[in-house]
C-alpha cells in the first residue's frame, strides 16, 4: 500500500487495493521508464528510493535485483553488516563479508555459469569461485576452505546449489572465517555494487538475529 500511495503521489495512475496485482506491475513499469531504472515491474529497492517508500523493508520480503537466494543456509549462524566501502589495508572494501563457522556451506545465490574457480590457497582471495549470471553479473565469492570435485568452469549453477565451503583462504587466513560477496557489473573486475542490501532482501532470517 506504501509503494502504491507513493507511486500515485508521484503521478502515475494506480488502484490502492494493496496487492502488488497487474495495475501495480504497470505502474512499476512506467516508473521504472520514466526514472531511466532497468523496466522489470518489480519493486526494487532502488526504485523504492527514487519514490520516497518509507525504508525498510523486513528480512526476506524485498525484491532483490542480483540475488535470488541468501548465499548460506538458513541453519547457520552467520552474521553481517554493511562493510562495502569500509577501508582494508587492500583499498576500500567493495564487498560484503559474511562471518560464519568454517566449513559452512557456500550456496550460489543465482542462477548462472562457474567462469572460474581456484582451489589452491594463494592470493588475495584464497580458494574461489567466480559467477556469472545469465544478465551478465559477476559474483565473487572468496576465501573458501574447499570447493566441491565435482564443480567445474563451464557448469550452470542455480540458487542453492553448494559452491564450496566458508573458509579463511587468502588474506583472511589471520581473521575469522568469512565469505566475501562481491556483485560487479558487466564484467569481472567490473564496477562493483554494495551487496549488502541484496543480502537483506533475501536474507530468510528476521534482522534481529543477523545484527544489521
Ligand atoms: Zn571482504
């Protein structure tokens, strides 16, 4: 209801019935084409900005425009924050850390194709896999301990789908095991977007326990 007074305050015709029905899709739409965002009809968290809906936004009930699944299972204690941008010895952190017990398992928060994967500890990342979605975005996912056999460059991965296991790999090999998710876009190396409230959106856990 929200995002339905906003958008007719904002001029675009729709029914405030509070179902995000057919005439909430079109009016999504054209103001997602009036605002130049990517045309999809569904509420991103970026289009809800630009429309001034009051934030946020429960664990699990927003929309991600990346991530279609939280990268761990539910059942493990992990716990986040926002740390993209914070400054490492490495330049500033374009990235989300996940901090998790080692050896949890490391989901594909996409659907997509493996680019690339490492599974000897060198470098800055460690053990990684790299992720392309079929929209043509990257997700890194780095300092892993072990990567399954059987995933190889080359294979389709979906949300859900184990990639490896939380590790301290790389530089993160004095420090407590965590993943780092990084989104970049159009290429590897590309620009990189904060994953953090991608990770909100379809975190399956209330907030409380996540300690955002
Ligand atoms: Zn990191």
């Amino acid at each position: 209801m929200q995002l339905q007074r906003r958008l007719r305050a904002n001029g675009f015709r729709i029914r405030l019935d509070g179902r995000y029905g057919g005439s909430t899709v079109k009016a999504v739409r054209r103001a997602q084409r009036k605002l130049g965002l990517r045309v999809t009809g569904v509420a991103t968290p970026a289009l809800q900005r630009r429309l001034g809906v009051p934030a946020p936004i429960a664990a699990g009930s927003a929309v991600s425009e990346y991530l279609v699944t939280f990268p761990m299972p539910k059942s493990v204690e992990y716990r986040y924050f926002n740390d993209y941008f914070a400054p490492r010895s490495t330049g500033m952190h374009g990235a989300t850390d996940i901090l998790a017990p080692h050896g949890a398992p490391i989901l594909s928060a996409t659907h997509g194709t493996v680019m690339d994967l490492r599974r000897t500890d060198s470098g800055l990342g460690g053990l990684y896999v790299y992720i392309r979605d079929p929209g043509g975005t990257w997700y890194y996912y780095a300092h892993l301990s072990s990567i399954p056999r059987s995933l190889q460059p080359g294979d389709t991965v979906w949300p859900g789908r184990v990639i490896g296991r939380n590790g301290s790999s790389g530089n993160a090999s004095y420090g407590a095991p965590h993943l780092h998710l990084e989104i970049m876009l159009g290429k590897r190396g590309g620009p990189n977007t904060n994953p953090f409230q991608h990770l909100v959106a379809v975190d399956p856990k209330p907030r409380s326990q996540t300690e955002i």
